[in-house]
C-alpha cells in the first residue's frame, strides 16, 4: 500500500534522523499512522459487512437452488414414468407386429397349400378327362362295333337263342367291354370323389385364409389403438420435457448466481485478510516507533515513559487526583481510585504498559466503556468513560498503542479519561507510576 511504504519511509527518516525532532513531528506521524489504522479498520468492517450480505444472499440463492433441484428430480422420476410406459406400449406394439408376421407366414404357407391343391386338382382333372374320353372311346368303339355288325335286338335275340361262333364272339366282345366299362367307371368315381375331397380340402384352407384376414386385420386395429395411446403418451412426455427444460434452465441461472456470488465473497475474504495483514503491519510500526521514541527517550511531555514504565494514557491535563474527595455526580465524600485526564470527546487513549487486554466494552453504569489491561506482577491498568474502544479482550498491547477514544460513558460529567492502575485488585495512586 503506497501510503503504508510513505509512512515506512517517513519513520525510517524519523528513527535515523530522531534527534533534535521535536514532539510534533513524532506526534504528527503517530497520528498519521493511526488515522490509516482507522481507515483500515473502516473498510474491514465495510468489508465484513459486504461478506454477510453475500453470505446471506448465497444462502437464498442455494435454498432456490435446492428447492429447483428437488423440483427437477421429481419432474424427471415422473418423466421416467412416461418413458416406461411408452416403452411397454411400443413392446405391445412390437409384439402384435410379429403376430402379424407369424399370420403372414401362415397366410403364405397356405397358399403355398392351396397352390399345391390346385396343381393335383389339375392333375386330376387331367386324368379324370383322359379316363372319361378313354371310356367314351371305348363306348363309341362297341356301338360301332355293333353297328357294324348290324348288332340289333335281333341280334341280341340271336345271341340268346341262336349261339353261334360269330355271336359267341360278338358276346364275348359286349362282355368283355362291358367289363373294362364297369372297371373304367369305377376309376372316374374314385378320381371324382378324389376331386371332390380336394376341392372340400381348398375351400377349407381358403376358409382358413380368410380367418387368418381377418386376425390380421383385428390385429392391425389393436396396434392402431395402441400407436394412437402411446402417441398420446409421446406427446405429453415431450410437453414435460419442456417444462423441465424451463426449469433446469432456471437451475442454471441460479448456478451461475450462486457461483458469481461465491466468487465475490472469495475475492471479498482475501480484500478482508489483506486490509487486516496491512493494519497488523501498521500496528506493528507503530509499536516499534513507540518503543523506538520511548526507549531513545527523545520524547518529553505527555509521551515520556516514567522510569516505573509506565507511560501516561493522554495528553489531556490532569484534572481530578487520586484521593478523598467530593464525588462530583453523587456529591458525597469518597476515594477517588484513579487520575482524572481532560479531553476532547474522540481523543485517543494508549495504554500506558504492555500487556494483555482482560476487558474491552462495556463495564457498568459507573465507569461506562472500559479497557482493562494486565501487565503481570498482579498489576493492572483501567481505562473509563471512554467513548469507544479500539482493543478487544485477550489482545495483547504494546505501550503507547491506542487502546480507545475518550468519551463520558457510565456516571460522568463530562468527556474525560478516568485512569487507575491496581496492583492485586487494589487501587494505587497513578501518579506514583507516571512521574518520577
Ligand atoms: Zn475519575
């Protein structure tokens, strides 16, 4: 920090140069090094205060975001239930498709059947038609034969009555051809009746084609039924998809939120751990350029360290001593257990030894904001009425630090700096430790 490396420069200059430096200069950059430890301490409560802020919105920002979160889960079990139910409609689907596959098979083999049928039943016809022109063959074959015999009833009568060689042979021809008629009539009734099974055979398999038709088409019907649900289905999946696309797009939104917001208060906690770093390093300065004053014992006045070591916690004027005296609040007589410094509301408060601060804020109505500081030995120093305090409890101090503002906190007339020190609990008089 620039000012701080100014203020480094400026001490250094003061420490080697320190003599013939006058109470001022060390006064003037006492202060300078205290008005930056105030600004500082202005911005790291800025600071801290921006932190809560992002802190507390983070947090409405990742309840938004656990709640889109459960939201998002909830859409998404529900859309899994429609992507099952969509899936068992297409397996439905899927299923009677194969029936139908199976029926066209059936449907094919059939007619293959069918085919097979008709090829026997032209077979057949043929042969049904070679043996009937075969027997009109012969039948056409006798009556000409008998025509040309002259074959009559008188013939017929001859051959009953009248047997000779040539009507033997003649009968033995009617005979024999009857026979073959017999025989070949026969034969055309099996081929008929073969017929007729064959044709009772196809009409059966095309009963059963038709059958088959119609579960195909029954079949179609279902998956018709079934596309049109599972289309439903399809459709309001989509519809949920989109909603839920809203609100993963809203997750988002809030991530990115969530993540600028967290990256600030990052960047904030580092600005917060520099600025203390920076008012640790100015602390120390100005420490070291107490102890540096009190110990080269350049500084008179208000800031000289007595030989007891102690140091004197204003620069105000003394104006109320240690002993018995009328209270001025409650107006009787009493011990006054400390000195009394005047001073401008605000005016710093150092502490007059090092130690550890015990106490810092609020004490009681007597004594109002108090500092208390514990330098070992049993000895403590006590610092009322002020204003505000600048320490806090279990800090430790180094002499001359400022522990606090004076102000008229607590019963007390005006602003001023009640100061005791104690040794053991009991109150001492102060002025035996601040002068010689
Ligand atoms: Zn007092």
């Amino acid at each position: 920090m620039c000012k701080n490396k100014i203020i480094s420069l400026f001490l250094c200059l003061v420490l080697t140069l320190g003599f013939g430096l006058d109470s001022n200069v060390n006064a003037s950059v006492k202060s300078s090094l205290e008005k930056q430890i105030d600004l500082n301490n202005e911005k790291i409560n800025d600071v801290k205060n921006d932190i809560q802020e992002i802190e507390q919105e983070i947090d409405i920002v990742d309840d938004e975001l656990s709640k889109l979160k459960n939201e998002i889960d909830q859409r998404s079990s529900v859309i899994g239930e429609y992507v099952k139910n969509i899936e068992e409609h297409q397996k439905n689907i899927d299923d009677k498709n194969a029936l139908i596959e199976g029926v066209l098979k059936e449907v094919e083999h059939t007619q293959q059947k069918i085919e097979e049928l008709n090829r026997t039943l032209q077979e057949n016809e043929l042969e049904l038609q070679k043996l009937e022109d075969l027997l009109a063959e012969r039948i056409k074959g006798f009556y000409k034969y008998s025509q040309d015999n002259s074959m009559g009833l008188d013939i017929l009568f001859a051959m009953v009555f009248d047997l000779n060689k040539d009507l033997q042979e003649v009968a033995d021809t009617m005979y024999s051809v009857s026979k073959i008629t017999e025989s070949d009539k026969k034969l055309i009734e099996e081929v008929k009746q073969k017929r007729d099974e064959i044709t009772r055979d196809k009409e059966t398999l095309e009963k059963e084609i038709q059958n088959l038709d119609l579960y195909k088409k029954d079949l179609e019907k279902q998956i018709q039924e079934v596309e049109s649900l599972k289309q439903e289905l399809v459709t309001k999946k989509e519809e949920l998809d989109g909603e839920l696309q809203k609100v993963k797009d809203l997750e988002a939104e809030y991530q990115e939120k969530y993540n600028a917001l967290d990256e600030t208060a990052r960047q904030k906690r580092e600005e917060l751990i520099q600025i203390q770093q920076d008012n640790e390093q100015l602390q120390r300065q100005l420490s070291e350029y107490m102890n540096s004053i009190n110990n080269s014992g350049l500084v008179g006045g208000n800031n000289e360290v007595s030989p007891s070591g102690y140091l004197k916690p204003s620069t105000g004027s003394i104006t109320s001593n240690y002993g018995w005296r009328i209270h001025p609040v409650r107006g009787t007589k009493s011990l006054h257990t400390g000195v009394d410094f005047g001073g401008a509301y605000g005016d710093t408060i150092v502490a007059s030894r090092a130690g550890e601060v015990v106490h810092a804020g609020w004490y009681n109505n007597v004594y109002g904001n108090v500092v208390i500081i514990n330098h070992g030995g049993g000895y403590q120093t006590f610092y009322a009425h002020m204003s505000k305090v600048a320490v806090s409890k279990g800090q430790t101090v180094n002499q001359g630090q400022r522990i606090g503002f004076i102000g008229s906190t607590g019963m007390s007339t005006g602003a001023h700096l009640h100061f005791e020190v104690r040794k053991d609990g009991q109150s001492l008089n102060p002025l035996n430790f601040l002068t010689r």
